[in-house]
C-alpha cells in the first residue's frame, strides 16, 4: 500500500481557542484515525513564522496508508457532521486549507 500525509492547516473561531483546541486534541484526532486508512494524526501550532507571515496558527498531519487515498478521503468527508465525526463550531472551517500529499523522494536523514 502506498503512504500520504493529509495536511490540515486551521485556526479557532476568535476568542474560542480552548473550545477548538480540546475539541481538536480530544475529539477529533481520534475521529480522523477511527477511519480505515489513517494511521496516525498529531497536531502543531504555529511557534514561529519563518520569511512570511500567514493566517494559520494550527497544523495536522494525519498519515494514511491505502491504495485509494481518495476513497479514504471520500469517507472522511462524508462522516463530517455526523456522531462519528463531531465539528465543533469553534473551528473555523471556512479558513482551512487541507490537501493530500503523496512522497516524490525517499526520506532523507540528517547528514553526518
């Protein structure tokens, strides 16, 4: 099976930063990886931005392993909203970028 990483980049509602953060950490990293395909999720915020400034303070990384990436994708969308996959309305969905990406080199390690 062939590996991605779906990149979400987002940012809470203002003035409801706890609300998105526990409901993004508690609820919906585990959401995301209950579905087929996504083994893993972790979250990052914004500490510093390096050359531009840009409007998002919060990143996602959830990594996928399928040999239908879109069809996972496809799943995932449509259990938005429903008891299996909670939005909490302090995320501002409107904000959010997300895209699928797929490796075009091998990792490289550090250099020695």
């Amino acid at each position: 099976m062939a590996s991605f990483k779906l990149v979400v980049l987002s940012n809470p509602v203002a003035g409801r930063d706890a609300e998105y953060n526990d409901w993004y950490t508690h609820v919906h990293l585990r959401d995301i990886t209950a579905i087929p395909g996504f083994l893993s999720a972790q979250r990052f915020r914004m500490r510093n931005p390096v050359g531009f400034d840009h409007p998002w303070k919060y990143l996602a990384i959830y990594e996928m392993e399928s040999d239908d990436p879109d069809g996972v994708v496809e799943k995932m969308l449509s259990l938005q909203g429903s008891d299996a996959m909670v939005i909490s309305e302090a995320l501002d969905i409107d904000g959010a970028l997300a895209g699928v990406f797929e490796p075009i080199t091998a990792l490289v390690p550090e250099a020695v």
